[in-house]
C-alpha cells in the first residue's frame, strides 16, 4: 500500500507543477510577463501621449492630438486594443500579485494624473510656448515613470516583487 500512497502523492503533487509551467509558457508567448503577470503592452497608453507631447514644441499644432488622448484602465486598454491575447492579459492582470500590481498601479495612476492635469493646464493655455513648456515638463516627469512601471513588469526594482521572491 505505501508505493501507491507514494505514487498518488507525486501526481498530487507534480500536477499543479505541470499547470504553473504551461500557464507560464501561455504568459511568455502572450507577452505577458509569467511572474508578474504583467504586459508591457499597456505602456503603449503612456508612450503614445509622450510621443505626442514630444512633438509639441516643433509642431504646436500637435497640442490638439495631445488633447484628444485619454487615460485608460489597464482593463480597458487592453479591451480596446488589437492585442491577440487581450482577455488573457486582462486575467492575468486580475489575478497578478496584490502588492506587485498595487506597485504598478500607483505608477500608472500617477502617470494618468499627471497627464490629465497638463491636458487641463494646455486647454487653458492661450501661447504656443506655454503648451511647448508644459509638454516638455510632462514628458520629463512622464518618462522616467513608464521605466519604473516597466521595471515592475519585468520583476525588477518593485519592493514587492521582492516580498514575493521571499515568500515563494
């Protein structure tokens, strides 16, 4: 009786294993960061606004395309996205460590505050060189921000991307 006990045991026990593994194989060919359970796609939201906001002091005119940006949830990016694996990214979001994505979305929120507030500042801006000025701000405080957010989806740099090493 002991081997079957043994041998019931091991199929408990290499069966989660076998889950882990493919569901991390999944992840990896979505793009979807298996340990943090995080896409970088999502930061496409933010570097479109930079990359708007960049062209703002030689193309003024552009401070219209700026403003038509909105911010998006992570949930609603990918929704909206043509993302092949947008509704594994969104799962996986939904079930990624709590203080991993709490990391991430106090990043993200900052991003989106930041940008709301200088999309505010430009429609009341009347001078081409305030909005050129504000650009140039946002994108300096934007840009080190969506490297921090990215680091977190990679694993590195998150507090608790270290607590969960430890705990696993």
């Amino acid at each position: 009786m002991p081997p079957m006990a043994s041998s019931e045991s091991t199929a408990a026990h290499s069966a989660p294993a076998r889950y882990d593994e493919a569901r991390a194989a999944q992840f990896a060919a979505a793009n979807i960061n298996p340990k943090t359970g995080l896409a970088t796609d999502y930061l496409n939201h933010f570097n479109e606004a930079v990359m708007l906001l960049e062209m703002i002091p030689d193309m003024p005119e552009c401070s219209e395309d700026f403003l038509s940006w909105h911010p998006l949830s992570y949930a609603e990016h990918f929704k909206a996205s043509n993302f092949k694996a947008r509704d594994l990214a969104i799962e996986a979001y939904d079930t990624a460590d709590p203080g991993i994505r709490s990391d991430f979305d106090d990043i993200t929120n900052n991003m989106t505050t930041i940008l709301t507030a200088v999309g505010e500042a430009m429609r009341q801006a009347s001078q081409n060189d305030t909005r050129a000025k504000l650009a140039e701000s946002a994108v300096g405080w934007i840009k080190p921000l969506i490297g921090r957010a990215g680091g977190i989806i990679n694993g590195q740099g998150s507090e608790a991307d270290v607590d969960y090493i430890m705990a696993h």
